[in-house]
C-alpha cells in the first residue's frame, strides 16, 4: 500500500542567502510512504499509517529553519521511517516556491528516496 501527501504548504525560513532567512519563502512537499499493513483488509488506524501524525512531524521540521532542502528531505524521510515501523520506503520532495536569485524564472525542487536498511 501507498499513503500519499501532497501538495502541503509550508512557510518557512529555509535556505542559505539572507534574503531567505528573513523574508523566508513558501515551501511545497510531497510525499509518498510504502507500507506493509499486518492485516490483508485495514479496518482501524492502528493498522496503519495515520497520516495526520506524519503531516504533524513534517510541520514540527519545517519549522525549524534549515539552510539546505537537502537536510530537509533527508530529515523528513528518516523521520518517517523511524516512527512508523510499517513503513517500507519514503519519497519527499520539496519544492521551492520562489528563488531570490536576479533573472531566475522557475522553481526548484530536491527530493529523496530512502528505505528501511
């Protein structure tokens, strides 16, 4: 099974130039968690992922300003698999919703991929 998390918005002061530090910037994840469930049918949250629980560990880490999107996923991802023993394997990705940069047209985004060892 796959529990899904997407689109979240965050704001937040995450990056490594001063404009991001002070003006802080809109952030968008998405998530994906692969889990086994220890039943073949899911009927109650124990036998799951509450995915509330993990939207409320993702907002405690995004509120904690960070200098790299890298450190981020990284955290978020780890943090998944930690605390949710049914989880297999996590997918963040971050995006950054706008770049203090003269002359950059886009956005950019860091994601990453970890399974249980």
């Amino acid at each position: 099974m796959k529990i899904y998390l997407t689109d979240l918005e965050f704001f937040g002061f995450h990056g490594l130039y001063e404009a991001e530090k002070k003006i802080g910037n809109r952030f968008k994840l998405d998530i994906v968690i692969d889990f086994t469930p220890p039943v073949k049918r899911v009927e109650h949250i124990d036998q799951t992922i509450d995915y509330v629980q993990v939207y409320r560990q993702v907002q405690l880490i995004m509120d904690q300003p960070t200098p790299l999107l890298e450190t981020l996923v990284d955290k978020i991802a780890s943090q998944i698999l930690s605390e949710h023993l049914m989880s297999d394997k996590v997918f963040v990705k971050i995006t950054k919703q706008q770049l203090y940069i003269p002359s950059f047209e886009g956005i950019t985004s860091v994601s990453i991929e970890k399974s249980r060892e």
